[in-house]
C-alpha cells in the first residue's frame, strides 16, 4: 500500500540510561467511587516497542493512558514512564516529562479556537525559544507528514473526523516524543481513513523507533500492524512473511474486569488457549 | 435527580469548598511564577472589560436616574431637593457602582468562563493542554483573574461617573434644579473612606467572578447539560457571593476607616 511521503529527517528515540522501559505500570488499582476499574495492573512496555490495549469498553483502556501522563493519579500501585515515578511526581514537575511524551486523544482534543497551525504548533510556541520561521518549517513538515499541508489555514470544525484524528498525529509528533500514546485514532473512522492512520503509526514506530500505547477496538488495526513494516526505502509498507511476524516491535495487551488476562506478541496470542481471548480474536 | 444522603451532601460540599480555596490560592500564586501569559490577560481584558461596557454604562446611567427619581420624591417632602447629588453620589460610588458593575460582569463573565472552561473541560482540551505540557491553571486561570480584577474597577469608576450623569440628567430635566448645585454637592459629599470603600469592592467583587467561573468550568462534568448547569451555577453562585460579601466588607471597612 503506498504511503505517506517522509518529509523527516530520521531521529532516533532516546531512551534513558537509568529507565529499563519506556513504560511500567506494578500493581496499579483505580476506583471511581465504588466503581474499581483497574485492580492491580501490571505490565511494562519496551523502548521502541508499540503496545495495542484491547478490552470491552469501560475496562480502563484510556484511564491507563490518563494514568501514564500523570493526568490521574492511581489509588495505588507505581507508573513509570521514562524513568520517572509519575505517581509521585508533583503536577509541576510533570509538566517537563509530559513535554517528552505526545497523546493523541480519543476525539482529538484539538483547540477548537485555534487553527490547524496553532495547534500543531503549541508545543513549540509553548515552549518558547523558536524563531516564527522554525516554527512555520516544522509545522509543515508535521502536517506533511500526516498529508494535511493544505488544511493549515483551517479551523478543527471545518475537518472532518479521520482529518482532525491526524492534525492530533501532527501535533502529538511535532517534537518527535519518546513515547506516543493512541487513544482510538482510529474510532468511528472508515476503513481507508483508519489504513492511513494505522500507516501513519506503523511509520512512527518502524522509523522513528518510538515506543507506544495503542488503545483500539479494532482488532484488524493491530494486527495489520503485527504483519507489516513501514519500509523506509521504498516509502510504503510491506507485508512480512508469515515466519517474521515477530520480527517487529508489537505486542498486546488485553484487559477484562480491571486485570490483565493477556500480554504478549501476537503469535502467542493467536495460540492463547483462554476461551475468553480465543472468543475475542475470532 | 439522584437523591443523595446527607452526609454525601455535606461531603461534596466541604470537596467543592476546599477544591475551590485550592484553585483561588493558586490562582494568585501563579500570578508570581513563570511563564506568564501576557497575551491572554490582554485578550481577557478586553473580552471582558470593553466587551462589558455597554452594559456597564446603560445600567450604571439608569440607576442614577432612577436613584435621583426615587429620592426627589422623599427628598422633597423635607425640603431637602438640592441634596439629590449628595444623595445619588454617596449610593452610587459607595454601594451601587461597585455592586451592580459587579452583578453586571457577573451575568456576562462568570457565565462565559464557565462555558467556555466547561466545554474544553468535556471535550478533553483541558486534558489536552496538560498533556502538551502547559498548565491550565496558569494558561486560563491566572490571566481571567488578573484581567477581571483590573477591568472590573474601571468599570467601576465608569458606572459610578455615568451613574452621577444618569442623576444630574433628571434633575436638571425633570426636577429643574441647577446642574452646577448638583455637581457641586455631588462632589463635595464624597471623603477619602467613600472613594476608599467603593474602589476596594471592585477588587474584591473581580476576584469573585473570575475565580467562581473558572472553578464551576473547570469542575464542569456530563457533557453539554453538564456544561449548562456549570453557566447557571457561576453566575447565581458569583452574585450571591457578591452580594453576601459586599455586607460583610462594608461593615468591615466602616469600622476600620471609622465612619461617622
């Protein structure tokens, strides 16, 4: 399948010395008032590696992303993200590692009074020490990066949904994050929408090296991205050969009643014995 | 509605007072810590201060007029008509400048922060803007408070000035007396503790508005309805705050400036 041109130099993802993963979550338990929807999650996610969470909804696939950014705090339990124990980190501090992971939201979450351009840019307005023309140059490339160049002037309600879904992209990639958290980019999309998204991210993961957290409903997504690689040569994805699936930085993660009933690759997956996986992948 | 127990009641009502006194001290402490967003006290500033002229003005005019009308009724019955100026000057920069700027820019402002913060709230751009790093409390908090505290004194200002002209209006038109009489008692009623009194509950009334709107957006939850319900409940909560702390810091401020 052709893909997106790659207007981005290659830059590699730094990993932490100190950090041994990217992600790790050990015994994490949340409650909202009576309702416990995570009850000890553990789990831990590999620099480099793309993780996809899976579960009915309500089970706590987006509060896991929450919880990675420091936007909520677990009822108890340890999250580190990057080496830093988010869980204790005050809200001030947070805001300087936050600046090192990017979010795609579940409905994007862009600035609805702002255009596309300022939006893509507000992390680099925010942080100051860009020249305008900096700023302009990497907006572009982002927004090319994601095939949105022409829509910089536009304002979020003037996209449409698989648009707005990929400006988020741009705007969470724009600083070129070590780690890239997906929630549902590809909800409520049409099928050649969700292909371009699911390439987008197979991009970031195949030549950026960044490790992430993919919440999805849809199955098919993950698995298109367990059995394919982004080829940078040939500026497309290949489909591997039925022996090297796991040849590429993927795994799952399924969740069922606030625990985890599965994490691994999908060959193990695939070969899972517990009827309730076997009734979710079929 | 979902009824509650009392003691869930008195629960949620002590969490909303101290997340409220939590949001208001950090409200001004962010007001001394880096980065600060001069570009959106600005913008706030003029959303709210030239946005909420028009109001200001008329309701500042009319209730003059009808402060000099109702008095010259009563005021007549004494003999004592050459002190409507006294009388309009002493009400308006003393209590009914400050109060009704401040209900004004209530109904319009505490609503519109509410809104606005409340809709960001539910489409996760609050979220958004933390998890790009910037603090909301700092980037939409800090300059609406700042700006409505600035703005809402010269509303202030304005409102008791045109509320003086609303009253030399009827006296000269409707009550014939001397325009010059009527400036003149007008002005020389006025001491340091009136002026005092009616510049100090602007800023006090601002920081109300600001800090109740942004707080009920910003705890804004359920979606557009719950958006709605946040509006309606900052401007009752703003105005009835105003109007309940306006007694108290008069009372206050007449026993530490020793009125006579």
């Amino acid at each position: 399948m052709p893909a997106p041109t790659l207007p981005l130099d290659s830059a590699s993802a730094t990993s932490p010395e100190s950090a041994a993963h990217a992600i790790e979550f050990q015994d994490v338990h949340l409650a909202f008032e009576e309702n416990e929807v995570l009850r000890g999650i553990s789990f831990h996610l590999p620099f480099g590696e793309t993780k996809a969470l899976f579960g009915v909804a309500g089970s706590g696939k987006s509060t896991i992303l929450k919880l990675a950014l420091g936007l909520f705090k677990p009822d108890s339990g340890r999250i580190m993200v990057l080496g830093n124990d988010v869980t204790q980190t005050p809200e001030k501090d947070l805001f300087v590692l936050r600046a090192r992971i990017g979010m795609v939201f579940q409905e994007s979450a862009l600035f609805d009074s702002l255009t596309v351009r300022e939006n893509v840019a507000y992390r680099l307005i925010e942080e100051h020490g860009f020249e305008d023309t900096t700023i302009e140059d990497r907006v572009r490339e982002a927004l090319r990066f994601v095939e949105l160049e022409q829509a910089i002037d536009k304002f979020p309600s003037e996209l449409s949904g698989g648009m707005r879904r990929r400006v988020a992209i741009a705007r969470a990639i724009i600083t070129q994050p070590e780690v890239i958290l997906y929630d549902s980019p590809t909800g409520g999309l049409d099928p050649v929408t969700s292909n371009t998204i699911v390439e987008l991210i197979m991009k970031q993961r195949d030549v950026y090296k960044t490790s992430s957290l993919l919440v999805t409903h849809r199955l098919q997504d993950a698995f298109t991205m367990a059995t394919h690689q982004f080829d940078k040569q040939t500026n497309q994805t290949r489909t591997l050969p039925r022996g090297q699936y796991c040849d590429v930085p993927m795994s799952f993660l399924i969740l069922r009643d606030g625990k985890v009933i599965f994490d691994g690759d999908v060959r193990e997956l695939t070969h899972s014995k517990d009827e309730y996986i076997r009734e979710y992948i079929s | 509605m979902e009824l509650i127990s009392p003691t869930e009641f008195a629960k949620q009502k002590v969490l909303a007072v101290q997340d409220y006194t939590w949001m208001t001290v950090h409200s001004v402490t962010n007001l001394f810590r880096k980065p600060i967003y001069f570009a959106d006290i600005v913008q706030q500033a003029d959303l709210i201060g030239v946005g909420s002229l028009p109001i200001v003005v008329l309701s500042g005019f009319f209730t003059g007029a009808v402060l000099a009308v109702q008095s010259a009724n009563t005021l007549q019955r004494f003999g004592s008509i050459t002190l409507i100026g006294q009388l309009v000057s002493l009400s308006m920069v003393r209590e009914l400048g400050p109060v009704l700027t401040g209900l004004m820019v209530a109904g319009r402002n505490a609503s519109g922060m509410a809104s606005e913060l409340g809709s960001m709230v539910v489409t996760e751009q609050i979220d958004a803007m933390r998890a790009l790093g910037t603090d909301p409390m700092k980037k939409l908090v800090a300059p609406r408070v700042v700006s409505t505290v600035f703005m809402l004194f010269f509303l202030t200002v304005l409102s008791d000035f045109v509320g003086l002209a609303g009253g030399l209006v009827v006296s000269k038109l409707l009550l014939n007396l001397d325009a010059r009489q009527y400036w003149s008692n007008a002005w020389q009623a006025l001491v340091f503790q009136d002026v005092f009194m009616g510049l100090v509950k602007p800023v006090l009334f601002g920081f109300i508005i600001a800090t109740v709107g942004c707080f009920y957006g910003m705890t804004a939850r359920g979606g557009t309805q719950g958006v709605g319900r946040a509006t309606t409940q900052a401007v009752v909560a703003a105005s009835v705050m105003i109007v309940v702390v306006d007694l108290f810091v008069t009372q206050f401020l007449m026993n530490v400036l020793s009125f006579k």
